[in-house]
C-alpha cells in the first residue's frame, strides 16, 4: 500500500512538472536541477548549481565524466584507456578531476606523448587540457588517429603559466585515439587533466510513450535524468511481456545526434538475468514520425548495465525508437541519454533560440546563450541583446560627444546625426574642443580680431574688457572699419567729447555768475526799498502839514506826484504804475496827465 502511494504521488509530480517554475527537488530523487524552467540537471556533487548558469560553487567540480558551461557536456575521455612511457599514474589523466595529476617518470627527453584509446571511433571537434600552475610545458600538437591515419586536430606554441587550455580542431574528426605530443630540448609534459565533450544531454524531461505500461513504469521515467541503477521500480520504464515491445521520446526538434547511453536495469547481481533481457534491442531515428532508419542493434551476447553508441556521421533526428524484436519480450529501460549540441549561434534546451552580438562574431553559450568574451560594440548584458542605453555608445560605458541640439549619438560608432557637432565641438564624434581660433558649430568659424586673444570658442564673442584690433569694431571684432575713417570717427568722438566737457564747464561758469548777481540784486533791491520807504515817510509828513499841494510844471524839471496812498518821485514824460496793497488802484502818469489804464491815454 505504501508502494501504490508513492507511485502516485510520484506520478502525479511527474504529470505536472512541466507547470512547475521552481527547481524543487522531486520526492526520491537526489536531483538538483537549474534554468529559467528547470530543465537541466546540475552535475555538481549533489550540490546545488547556480540557478542560472549551472556552475558549481566555490572549488566544487563537476561530477566525473561532466564538463563544460554548466557541467552539461559528457566527457567521453572520462575512464578511457590511456598509455604514455613518460608519466606514472596516467590514469589520472582521465580519472574526471582536473587537479588529480599524474607523475612525471621521465626526464631530459626530446619528445613526449599520451595516447588515449576510446575503444571504438568518436567524433572530436574539442580537446580541453589542465595543466598544474608549475607546468612549463613546450609547444605540442595533438591529433585523431583513424585506422592508423593521424589528421592534426590543433597546436599550441607555448602553455607556460596556463591553467586551461582548450583546441578546437578546424573540422569534426573521427577516429579511435586521441594523441598529444610535445617536442623540443629537454621538453617537459604536465597534464593533469584529458576533456573531450560529446554534447549534452537533450533527452531529459523530453516526452516519451511505450507500446504498454506495466504498473506504474512510466515512459517519462527513462528520461528523468536519475541513472541510480537497482530501483526500477522508482527510476525505470517498463513493458508488458508482449511481441515487439517499444519506446518512443520525441526530442521535440531535430537535432545532430553524436552520442547515445542507455543504463540497463542491474537490480538482479546474482542471476543477471533482468539485464539480459534488454539484449539484441534495436535503435531506430526519424525526422518524422513515419519513417524510422535503423542505427544500432545490440549483438552482445552479455548486455552491458551501461551501453554507449557513437554517432558517427551528421544524422539528424527528432524521434529516437528502443524495441527489441520477437515474441515474449519486455523492454526495461532506466535511462536514455541522447548528446547532441545546438549549431554555432543557437543555444536553449531546444536550440531554437538565436544569440548574436558577441564580441568578434564569437558563437555563444550554447547552454545559457551567454557571449564568452563579452559583447560587439553597441550592445549589453550576457546574452549581448541589449542595446546601449541613450547618450552611451561602443562598450556601453562611453558617453556621446556633443551633438548638435542634444541628439542622440550612433550607438554603434558614436558618430552624431548628419556629424553636426555643438557650438564649440568637432571631430567624427563631437568630442573634441575647437582649436584656438575657432569657433560655433564643428568649428567651422574663424575667430575675429581680437586684440592680443582668442574668442570664445563657443559664441566667437571676444572678452569685453580687450577690445579689437585697429580696424575692426563689433561684438566679434569681425566688422571691418577703415583706419582713415576710424581716425575721422575717433576725431569726432573726440572734438564731441572736449564740446560737451566744454559746454558744460561754460553752463557751470554762467550758472555760478547768475547766482551771484542774484544774491547781490537780492541785497541792492533791499537797501533800495528800506530807503525808499524812508523817503515815502517823510513826504506823508510834509504833505499832510500842508493844506494845499501845488505843482510849478516846468517840463525840464522833475515833477513828484502822490497818490493816496504811496507817495513814490517820478520824472517828467515817465509812466509810472503804482499798485497799492489795499484796492489794488493804478494810476499811469505821464508828463502832466493821468489815467487809470493805458488805454485812456491820447495817442
């Protein structure tokens, strides 16, 4: 009963999975998975990778047979037969650990070779070699031998101080041994570590279906990605025992088959007779569905628990079919691993995402679609698929130089729109200063006479307190003025000037004189009333003493005349107005006549 709820629980996990978005662990299983859906396996350990890129924490190395971004390429070195008369524990040189190395047991020789036997051909268009950080290793090549054929895959001139190298041959090769040679005096040959990648695994998680289904042995479960061998009833698929039982996983697009591994059941170690029954099984590819092209048929007469099968030519395929032929058969499988590798410029679990933008038209990750040495100009991030932001260009740290009206500059080559530069700027990208001399938009204006200094480089104004070069006047000291009617102008600027200083030294004189007389008119006026008054006075007198006013009229004598109330002396033919402070009463005299307004006078 506990079984039966495990199965369904399990089971039922299974079904949704594909729903799931957090990489949580599944019930039985020792699996840590990574990536924006979760569907690659980390290979670290059992630790946790990076929930990102798949790397392994700090020092932790990938599970053995592992390599590559993320730990997902299969290492077909990993355990391999390797021979080399120059080295002592050599089995090192494919025991998986990169720093496990093995012992140097020759010296003060000229040439140095490891061979590495993969016990059937392979395709190689990789090798990657650790070295300890002591190694002074001499230039060395290294080759595929193919029936007895050797083709260069790659050299290197000099790995002194290299903990990592990797060789990329020009083309795939294909052979059974892979051979690194170093030569030269007293030549010295450390490595610690033989890689060769045969593509990832693209089967896991993928969608599979068998001819029946006995219990709860599910197809999915041979593409769960646990290859712990002994609990079938936890990690294997499983058929009816019928006529032609088969599997089916659809990789879901097609892709360049390198490798394949199937781990065989192993839960009878005494008998061996569960893992027998998956002998003389057949592998069939198909692009379609419909029509399948046998591979591989097992002749084995001793089932291997674990079964590699090399592709050895460019097949493609969507579909993968396991059966095995005859009556009374049932097709066990515990895990289908199928390798492959997107093409250059495409990465994602099924390669159909697009990376460019990489820096020297470099291929990306083809696990996270991650440049490896950054970006192409005008891009960022590190998938490089985005574009620098407003006023940044290049690398996407350096700022435009000064466009016309603020514009934005070409984010590729930093040029500005139409190459029009600010008021002040030149150069291809706006960013230099104007020369001396030089000034406004691309420094295309020559600077005016400025007397003894440069304008500014921005407007062409030269500084206000210098003024220009004789014959030239305005604000840039570009106007031209001839020096004859420069002179003509400075004489009368000037002849003006000493006039107006004149003129106003004249009008300072004559106003001090005015006031002057002003004040003595003001005095002589007092003293001449004060006596006047006198005289008046004394008249009054004398003339109310008398009964009788009589006046001897000689014209060539004065004659005084008296009104009632002033009595003011007038000559003879003078008028004379008089105004008295009471009624205001005028009186004009001339010679012995009188009259109150001139009007009454005789013509």
């Amino acid at each position: 009963m506990m079984k039966l709820l495990i199965f369904i629980v399990t089971g039922i996990f299974h079904m949704t999975l594909g729903q799931v978005q957090e990489c949580v662990r599944e019930p039985l299983h020792y699996l840590q998975r990574f990536g924006p859906s979760c569907e690659y396996i980390c290979h670290c350990g059992g630790y946790q990778c990076d929930r990102n890129t798949g790397e392994c924490p700090y020092k932790i190395e990938c599970d053995p047979g592992w390599m590559g971004s993320g730990c997902q390429y299969v290492n077909i070195a990993y355990s391999t037969s390797v021979s080399s008369p120059y080295l002592n524990f050599k089995e090192n040189v494919v025991d998986g650990r990169r720093n496990s190395c093995p012992e140097r047991s020759q010296f003060n020789i000229n040439i140095a070779h490891i061979a590495i036997n993969f016990g059937q051909n392979v395709k190689v268009t990789e090798v990657q070699l650790y070295f300890p950080l002591r190694g002074d290793n001499r230039p060395f090549n290294v080759s595929v031998i193919e029936n007895g054929t050797t083709n260069l895959c790659a050299s290197a001139d000099d790995t002194t101080g290299q903990k990592e190298f990797i060789l990329k041959c020009g083309k795939p090769l294909y052979g059974q041994y892979i051979n690194i040679t170093s030569f030269g005096p007293d030549v010295v040959m450390e490595i610690c570590e033989v890689q060769v990648p045969a593509g990832r695994n693209i089967a896991f998680g993928k969608p599979a279906y068998q001819r029946s289904l006995f219990e709860t042995y599910y197809a999915y479960r041979a593409v769960d990605g646990d290859t712990i061998l002994g609990a079938p009833w936890i990690t294997c698929s499983h058929t009816h025992n019928q006529t032609d039982p088969w599997w089916l996983l659809d990789l879901e697009s097609p892709a360049i088959i390198q490798w394949l591994r199937i781990y065989n059941r192993n839960d009878d170690v005494i008998s061996k007779e569960l893992n027998q029954r998956l002998r003389h099984f057949r592998i069939f590819l198909s692009q379609d569905n419909v029509t399948f092209n046998q591979y591989y048929q097992d002749q084995s007469t001793d089932t291997p628990l674990i079964i590699n099968v090399v592709v050895n030519s460019e097949v493609k395929a969507r579909y993968v079919k396991i059966d095995i032929p005859g009556e009374l058969k049932i097709l066990t499988l515990c895990e289908v691993q199928v390798f492959s590798d997107c093409p250059d410029f495409y990465y994602g679990r099924l390669c159909n995402t697009r990376c460019s933008n990489c820096k020297e038209d470099d291929a990306c990750d083809k696990v996270t679609g991650h440049c490896p040495r950054g970006c192409r100009i005008g891009w960022l991030g590190p998938k490089c698929q985005e574009v620098c932001r407003d006023y940044y260009y290049g690398n996407c740290t350096t700022r435009c130089g000064h466009c016309r009206d603020s514009s934005i500059c070409d984010k590729f080559s930093g040029l500005c729109p139409s190459n029009q530069c600010s008021e002040g700027w030149d150069g291809k990208r706006c960013d230099k200063v104007c020369d001396l001399g030089h000034y406004g938009p691309n420094c295309v204006h020559r600077c005016g006479h400025c007397l003894n200094v440069t304008c500014d480089q921005s407007t062409g104004i030269c500084p206000e307190d210098v003024g220009c070069e004789s014959g030239w006047q305005g604000s840039r000291c570009d106007i031209n003025v001839p020096v004859v009617e420069q002179q003509r102008n400075a004489e009368i600027n000037t002849g003006i000037l000493a006039g107006a200083v004149a003129a106003a030294f004249i009008v300072g004189i004559v106003g001090g004189i005015v006031i002057v007389i002003g004040i003595l008119q003001r005095r002589d006026n007092k003293d001449n009333r004060n006596k006047g008054m006198g005289r008046i006075n004394r008249q009054v007198t004398s003339a109310s003493k008398s009964t009788e006013m009589s006046f001897a009229a000689k014209p060539e004598e004065s004659k005084t005349y008296y009104n009632e109330h002033y009595s003011m002396p007038h000559r003879d033919n003078e008028s004379f107005e008089m105004s008295s402070s009471v009624d205001q009463e005028r009186v004009f005299v001339i010679g012995d006549n009188s009259y109150e307004t001139m009007q009454d006078r005789p013509n």
